[in-house]
C-alpha cells in the first residue's frame, strides 16, 4: 500500500494536465481549439488609463497600434501600453464592438434589455477608427430583445444582443456591409443570462461571451455548438492575431468607479 501511495504521488502532476479537465479549474488559459482551453497562455495585462462610472462592455482593435474600449457611455482609444488617445461621451448602452476598414461598429440598445419584443431600440453606430468621430448609425429593428455586441466575418456583420427569460436557445443576426438584413441564426445553446454580451470569429471559430454559466459558447462557422465552459469572455474577447487572444476584464473601486483591463493570451 505504501508503493502504491508513493506512485500515485510521483504521478498526481501528469494527471493535472490530461484532456477533459473542467475550464474553471485551469486559470489565465484559453483555447482555440474544440473542448477546455489548453494551449494558450497569460503573458502581458494591459490596463485602460483612467476611471469610468459604467463598467466595460467590449473591446477591439485595428490588430496593429490601437485598442478601442466600450465603456456602456464612453468609447476609448488607446495604444497597445493602455494610454488614452481618445475619450468621449456617447449614448447609454453602448456594448460590444468591432473594427472594419477603418472604422468602429458598436451595438447600441436605447430601450430595454431582455424583454418582449416593442421595448428594445436596437442600432448600430459608426465610428471613424482615428479619431472616434461618429460617422452615422444604422437601425437594427431585428434584434428584438436589445443590440448588444457585433463582429465581423466574410465581410458581414454579425449582432448579438439580449434574452428574456425562457428561451431556449440564443440568435445571431447577420448583416451585409450596408447592414441589410440576410439572415437570423439559432445557436442550440439552452437559455443564456441576459444572452449573448461578446462576440468574435478566431481561428475558424465564434467565441460568444455570457453572463452566468456557461460564460463561453464556442461554435463551429455554422453555429454549430464546440464547446460550452465557463472561461469568463463577457466582457471583450478579440483576436490579435493568429497566436494571441486579447480578453478583456472590468473591476469597480470603492467609489464605483471601474477599470478596465485586457489579459494578453498567446500560444
């Protein structure tokens, strides 16, 4: 009994690495693959300059010299290091966003998150990439339970938004560059808290951040369900590039003022 004891010691290391381990249990990790996240890696914390009174919705980048920050009633841009470039007030609730072709795309609800379709406004603004001058706003009437975060793939945008409580499965709304409706996607996922926060195609796959558990959904180009975990992408996940993952985190003061901050992922 005492050989076995003393093997099973020498072998509790190897055991910590096998595949199937549960996500919440592997911190400062993250994965582009299918199933728990394993192959990448916490090397850098950027932090936003600055203090803001509404908590951080999302985050993107050109994927060369700036970040841009979605702070519910600010937007921010900064450099790589975290230092303001730009900072300016905008209407609340502006979530999620993304970069194209020079320009920021925000999901913005002015109505009511999660209820019966009629109580929900749900835009898109456009935002010059420079300078965050706003360029114009599109309506997004589709998204009937609140516009909360966007991405981009194939030249299309892709919105997700809010969830009443219920449903039982979450939508993606597809857009062409002009933001003409194509077409509403079903992700077979169970009921989400508040639905879908994040949104971004990486590596041949959407990660789709929530609120509750699971806090990532991963799906295949067809929205085809990978993977269900609770690494927390709720409040910003973009691909830098091929190798590095910026994900992004939000922690409020004594004063309830919050700062946001980006964990740097790279395998």
């Amino acid at each position: 009994m005492k050989n076995l004891l003393f093997l099973l010691f020498l072998l509790a290391p190897a055991f910590k690495n096998l595949p199937g381990k549960a996500l919440s249990s592997i911190p400062n990790s993250a994965t582009a693959k299918d199933g728990v996240i394993y192959d990448y890696k916490l090397t850098e914390t950027i932090q936003c300059e600055g203090l803001y009174p509404m908590h951080l919705q999302g985050i993107s980048t050109d994927k060369k010299s700036n970040i841009y920050w979605s702070f519910t009633n600010e937007l921010v841009r900064t450099d790589l290091k975290g230092k303001i470039l730009d900072r300016i007030k905008v209407l609340n609730h502006h979530g999620d966003l993304c970069f194209e072709g020079g320009k920021v795309y925000v999901a913005v609800n002015l109505g009511k998150f999660n209820e019966l379709p009629g109580q929900e406004d749900s835009w898109v603004f456009v935002y010059d990439a420079a300078n965050l001058k706003e360029l114009g706003r599109y309506k997004v009437p589709e998204l009937v339970h609140g516009a909360g975060g966007i991405s981009t793939y194939k030249g299309n945008f892709f919105v997700v938004g809010g969830l009443p409580k219920g449903a039982t499965e979450n939508y993606i709304y597809e857009y062409n560059k002009d933001f003409k409706f194509i077409k509403r996607h079903v992700i077979a996922s169970g009921y989400t808290y508040k639905g879908i926060q994040t949104a971004e195609f990486h590596e041949g796959q959407w990660w789709f951040g929530c609120y509750g558990s699971p806090k990532l959904i991963k799906t295949d180009a067809k929205f085809k369900i990978l993977d269900k975990n609770d690494f927390n992408v709720s409040l910003g996940i973009v691909g830098y590039s091929s190798k590095k993952l910026f994900i992004a985190d939000s922690k409020a003061n004594a004063d309830k003022l919050h700062r946001g901050t980006i964990g740097v992922y790279e395998r």
